[in-house]
C-alpha cells in the first residue's frame, strides 16, 4: 500500500485530493495545512482539522513565520487589496495574470511541496499529494504538470526515500474537480475556498468565485460531459 503525505489547505483542489486519495487506497499518514500569515490561515486550519478528522487522518499545522516576513503582496500583507468582485475576470488572462500577482507569494508551491518531501522522507512516507488544477496552471505556473514532473526530478536528488509527487486534479478543470469532489463524498460545506476569513467565504475573491463557477456548472457537467 503506498503511503502519502497531503498537502491540505481545506481548499476545493487538496481538499479533494485528500479524499482521491484515500478511494485510490493509498494510507495518508498526515495532512499538512501551513499558517504563513495568509488572511485565511485561522479558517484554512479550522477547515482542514474537520476535514482530516472526517478522513480520519492525523493533522498538522506547519508554521512559516519567515515566509509571512518576505510576503509582499496582499494575501498576506493587508496594506495591499485582495482583488474581488469586476476587479477579477477568472476567463481573461490577462486581468487573471494581474490578480495572481496581487496575491503571489514567493516560491510557496515549491516551499510546500519541499516542506511536504522532507516530511515524507522523515517519515518514509512514498508520496506527496498536492492540490494543481489546470484551470489555474495558465496563470499560476506552480499549478502545472510540468512544474510537478520537474519537482519528482528534484526529489530524486533531494530525498533518500525517493518520494514522489502524485496529484488526482492536475488535469482537471475547477467544475470536474468539484464533480469528483462529490462523487467521492466530500463534504463540500466543510470547504474554505477564500482568500479573506470572514464568517462564510466572501464570493468576491477570484477563488471564491472559481468555487462558485465549478459548484454552478458542476450539477451539469455529469449530463453534458462538458464545463
Ligand atoms: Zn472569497
């Protein structure tokens, strides 16, 4: 049985990865949230500790206090906006590639995939699990396929055990993510999709609103075959 280590935000993309995972029968050994002083961090971890709980997976909080120290943009430094509302236009690549930058945070998918290896190389743990999409990969290049092939040529170096990265969603778009997502029985209630944290997810944020497209077309997806 392989083993892995999930990289859980309480995201729709790690959330459904976490579930994927454990229907493909693979043992998770832990889920990993990290607080690098993102303005969701409190609800990311209280949605992530429920949702491993529900698995039935051991949960843990890796604390980045350097990586909050070096942010700059405006999902961590509150000096800056997050974009929402007609400030995002999640199918204009253009205006998309100007908000990623609004919230870019220095080389976070490859800290935490790093972070996530060394915990599996500890660990003896076979597999790091993130959430990529492809729908995101156009503007978030961390998100890609080719990002992750290159991060298992790494870990080939880096880590002893030879860990590898898998992902479930890489191929897949926000509303076959969310169509997977219910066919594994996530609980979608328990899913925090947004930048800020307030009391309920602000639907204005460009995650917020990706949520809702893939929560919207999702009901026909299964008929039509196609988002
Ligand atoms: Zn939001």
């Amino acid at each position: 049985m392989k083993t892995a280590i999930v990289l859980l935000s309480s995201g729709l993309d790690s959330t459904v990865n976490l579930f994927a995972a454990l229907k493909n029968g693979v043992k998770v050994v832990r889920a990993l949230t990290f607080d690098y002083g993102q303005r969701a961090a409190r609800n990311e971890i209280a949605h992530s500790e429920r949702l491993a709980q529900i698995a039935s997976v051991a949960h843990e909080v890796v604390a980045l206090p350097w990586l909050k120290a070096i942010t700059r943009t405006s999902l961590v430094n509150t000096d800056g906006d997050v974009p929402t509302g007609a400030a995002v236009a999640i199918d204009d690549l253009e205006t998309s590639s100007a908000t990623a930058r609004a919230v870019w945070v220095p080389n976070r998918n490859g800290v935490f995939l790093n972070v996530g290896a060394a915990f599996a190389d500890s660990l003896k743990v076979d597999l790091v699990v993130p959430g990529f999409n492809a729908e995101e990969a156009a503007t978030f290049p961390d998100n890609s396929a080719d990002f992750l092939a290159s991060l298992n040529h790494s870990f080939s170096f880096s880590t002893s055990h030879q860990v590898k990265v898998h992902c479930y969603t890489t191929e897949l778009r926000k509303p076959e993510i969310y169509q997977l997502g219910l066919d594994l029985g996530v609980p979608m209630d328990l899913v925090w999709p947004c930048y800020f944290a307030g009391e309920r997810p602000c639907g204005q944020c460009e995650s917020c609103q990706r949520f809702l497209r893939a929560k919207a077309a999702s009901g026909a997806f299964g008929a039509s075959g196609a988002c």
